[in-house]
C-alpha cells in the first residue's frame, strides 16, 4: 500500500481532513463513534502522523499566558482555576500576568509576550482598555489571543463572555420589582463591550417599566476603589439619592456597602443593592449580598478549550468563535428578600 | 593595554573581583558610590563582559515559580502581588502554580520544574505537606527554593513567615480577655512548621490563664472546606461547646460562621469567633470578623527578594535566612468589640 495519509484514510472513510485530523488528535468537537472509527483505521493502516506536524509540536513553549486585571477578586481566582484545569490535561503551564487594571502595564506585557514566550494568551483587558493595539500586534505575530469577561469586539479574537446585557435587565429589573424607582447603575470602564451590555440592559428595563432615565445616577467610578467611597457617599447624600444601586463589578459593592455604613443608610430598608459579584461569603456578609454570579470556573474552562483548539490547528484560526454563558441572580437580603 | 578583565578593574580600583562583578550588574548589595566608581573605569577602559558570563547569564529563563495551595484567597492574592512587584523590578516573570492542597499535585509540579524551565522557586506548601522529598530534590538540583508562611523547619531553605507563635497566643488569650473559658483551636495539617506554632502559643495561652487543655476542643479540620461543615456543627452542637473558636485559617472562620449560621448560635453572644484572615471585607461580615491580619504584600515582597538575592550570587546560598514579620490583631463584632 502506497504511504498512509489523512487524506486517504478521509477518503475511505467519507469525511473530510479536518474530521479525521480533530478526531486523532482527541477533539472534543467530534464524536465518540467518529473518532473510534478513525483510530480504528490508524491502526489497521499503521498510520503515523507527518514528521512536520511533529517537529512543529516540539517548537512549542508549553506555556499559555493569562493576563488578568487582578486575582483578589474570586471571579478571576475561580476563572483562573478553571483555565489551569484545562491546561494541565494538556500539559501546558499557566503563566499569570497581572495588569492591576493599568493600560500601560498590559501593554508593556504584550511586548513582552511577543518574545515567543508563550505558544498562546487568554486575557481579560484592564478597565482603562480603550487602545488595543497591543493585543492587534499580538495577533499579527501569530499568537492567538483569546478574550474572556472583559472584552473588545473590534478585534476579531475569539470571547468567552456571560449575557451580560440579559444579566444587566435582569438585576434591573429585580430592583424595579423590589420596589425601587431610582436605580443607580456603577461601572469602571465605558470601553469595555462588557460594561456596555450591562448598562444597555439596565436602561432597557428602565425603559420597559416606564422609569426616567437620570444620567446623574449613572456613575463612572474608578478602577482604584478607594477613589470610589467619595463619589457613591456623594451621590448617596444628594437630596435625589437612589434607592436601589446595581454595581456592575464586585468591588463597587463593597464600596456602596461601605458608603452605606459611614452614611447609616440600611440597606435593604433605605437603599437596595445588586452586584455581579462571585463572593464566595456573599451571603454572610450584612446583609447578605444579592448577586449575579457568573459561571467563571466554566469561562476559564471554555477560554483554555478555544485556546488550545487554535493551538492543535496547523495554521491559526480566522474564524472568532463567540461562547455565552448565562449568569444567575441569587436573591439575598440586600434587594429585601 | 592588555586584554581588560574584573581581575585587573578590581586590583586598580582596590576592590575585590566579586564587587566589580556586582557592580556592573547593578547589585543592590553594592552602594551606589561604588557601582558609579566601577562603571565610570569600566567605560574608561572599554570594560567587554565576559563571553562565557555572558552565555551563562543568556541561559536563565527569565522566569520564576510561585508554587501556592490557591488563589482565591485574600493571604495568597496579596502575596503575590508583592512577588510580582519585585519580580517585575527585575525584569522576571512569574509562573504561578497552583497545588490545591494537593501533595500529589505538589510532587508533580515539582518534578516538572525540574526541567529547568524556571530559575529559582518560591512556595507556599500544601496542608498535606508532610512529604517534602520533592523539595529536597530541586534544591539538590541546583534550583533555590525559597518558603513562605506555610515553611518546613527540616530543608534549610529560607523562610519568609509571620510570628506564628505569638498571634496564636495573642488571638488566644484575647479570645480569654473576652470572657472565652472553653476555647477551640482549629488547624488543617500538622505537619506545617506555620500551624504548629500557632497552636503553641493557643496551648501556652490557656496554661498561663489558667484554663485545662481539652483536646476534644482541637479540631483537626480538612483541606476541604466542604468537608468542615459536619465536624464543626458536630462539635457545636456538643454538650460541652466551645464558647471561642481559633480558626487559623481564613477558610475555617468561613465554615464556623456558616455553622453557627445553621444552628443559630449567635456570634458573639454565644460563640466569640477570631481567625487567621486577610479578608479585604471582613469589617462587613455579619458580624464583623476579628482577625489576625497577615502582612502578605510585604511577606510576597521578601521571599522574592531573598530569591533574587539567592540568583545573583554565583553559587546558590547555603545560608538559610529567616525572615519573620509581625501579624496584627483587628478586634471587631465577632469577638464581642
């Protein structure tokens, strides 16, 4: 018999290339019976992969880069978790970059990603992200860059991302229902697609149920949270002082829960609050904190699977898949419950 | 002039070959009037590093390891804060390893940066810990091993921790102040050099105050925090319950509030509860949490120090530096402020 290659072995099974490649290199895209078949006849034919695929796997650094705002924050810890679950089934090592949400210093990890330390990069972009020519240059190497929580959509990368605009409705109108009639919305970035969708969310279930839209309850805080407690205690004195606040990252929660102290403001009786918050302790805290708690040990999971399906494909993938997992609100004391 | 090398810099500036060296590779251990004195000659001269030093300083990887039990968890995130500040400093990256209190997992990330991919190591060990064989190898390997607030006394290695013994007896004979006369100490290795302090000073602390040791009272608790729920409950829901709980970890402060949670025992009035924590929003648990507050910013910046410093000698050290900070008690609601 002639020498045994993918392409006859699809033709005498009847599929395509890319099947039987995926389905010898474990894929999770191809079926179980589909792989059993393919495996079947490697080993009938004594199939061996070609030595340029081998050498190229052995040019590989075995580390992913993950370059996230911060990991005091149980979201990016538990999303973190999930991507080096990944990994490590594949052999690869995490190495974390921290940004402490500074565009600088994510650019200056960019430079130096492009050293060919690592065969890939998942990241979550710092608050302050409203260039992203970094990550363009990245890609333009050949590294692939997957994007996670905080995203951008003008870079054709492949995102791992909750329903932020649904999960945005959803805590506002939990706060409508609850009674409240003047819902603040705290957000540190207008650059990140993310916070966009929520906000979006929230003026949308404002405008279903009939509320006035008041721009002055729409506060752009800082990604330094101790420059936050003045504006929220401001904001919280003011004669037309909300009575509901949805703060659209974990750490503006702790900021109004903090506020709220100082001010002697309870919370629920005076002020309603909803967070998109994965606090492990959010119930124990006083009062407990009704949350949106996102799926991040899956998000993390779901950017290493995309991150490695780029890597085990001979060229990089053109193609940005978009992954959406669904947040869920969990009603504590803080909306009343 | 002949070829100019260290030897002869060093001879006509009447410094020793070791500080020239340092010098030019702007050691923080030599003083900058020195460092200046040596350039401005080696400029004069038109000094050529060694190509050999050259080749040697062209194998290190850049990188370095920090090999943790978890991130989510206040201690470790702000620890690794402070390593990647002086990490970054230094122009190194940090690859973070996580063991998730796994011995085994441990031992496998032990053997894989075996393979030079890293040029030095800082570790936090796992509860489990009570096999280090592992560590001794990578430090037989060349490799230098620095350990931080969960140390081993037996590997020589240099520690970074907090002063163990005497916050356990201070959380303790607070806990006595408070009115506590059956105290429960609870820990999740005994093997850790960290939670045997700890638990000196708890024991030393009832002798002095006169109380009996009762050893039903000292819960040894799992790396599995969803497998502390049953004891806990277990044991307050004894005839004889403790009316002060020790956690010495976070996690156990956690469970013990959602046993008291479960049972309806007040906290303080009925249990006074005090921890090991670094938890950023302990002041808005329901009650306030008293902890002992760990310097872990600082304690992330000297064990990386004492890595660097371990690298920038020729030969790795065979002095093991102890280096010990101070934890510091935050009363609150918890324990009856």
């Amino acid at each position: 018999m002639d020498q045994v290659n993918l392409k006859k072995m699809a033709e005498h099974l009847g599929l395509s290339i890319s099947t039987v490649s995926r389905a010898l290199r474990d894929s999770y895209e191809i079926g179980t019976k589909t792989k059993l078949k393919v495996k079947a006849l490697a080993e009938e034919w004594n199939y061996m992969p070609n030595p340029y695929a081998s050498s190229l796997r052995k040019q590989r650094t075995g580390n992913i880069a993950l370059v996230v705002p911060e990991v005091a924050n149980n979201f990016f810890a538990q999303a973190i978790n999930g991507i080096e679950a990944i990994a490590q089934e594949k052999g690869y090592h995490v190495l974390i970059y921290l940004t402490h949400d500074d565009l600088e210093k994510e650019m200056e990890i960019a430079r130096h990603l492009m050293s060919g330390r690592v065969d890939g990069i998942i990241m979550s972009l710092s608050g302050e992200a409203n260039n992203t020519h970094h990550i363009k240059s990245l890609k333009e190497k050949g590294l692939p860059v997957i994007l996670f929580d905080r995203v951008s959509e003008t870079l054709g990368c492949s995102t791992v991302t909750t329903d932020d605009y649904a999960a945005g409705f959803k805590a506002t109108e939990h706060l409508i229902k609850a009674g409240c009639k003047q819902i603040s919305y705290l957000f540190i970035s207008k650059h990140l697609y993310t916070a966009q969708k929520r906000m979006q969310g929230y003026k949308d279930a404002l405008a279903k149920h009939g509320l006035p839209l008041n721009e002055k309850l729409i506060l752009h805080c800082s990604t330094d949270n101790e420059k936050n407690q003045e504006p929220i205690l401001k904001m919280l004195n003011s004669k037309n002082r909300p009575d509901g606040i949805f703060a659209s990252v974990e750490r503006l929660a702790i900021a109004t829960y903090h506020a709220c102290n100082t001010l002697k403001l309870k919370i629920p009786e005076k002020v309603k609050v909803v967070s998109f918050s994965n606090l492990e302790i959010a119930s124990l805290l006083n009062p407990g904190l009704s949350t949106l708690a996102q799926p991040a040990f899956d998000m993390g999971k779901q950017a290493a699977t995309l991150l490695f399906r780029q890597l085990e494909k001979k060229s990089g993938s053109n193609i940005a898949e978009k992954i959406v997992l669904k947040s869920e609100l969990i009603q504590r004391e803080s909306t009343g419950r």
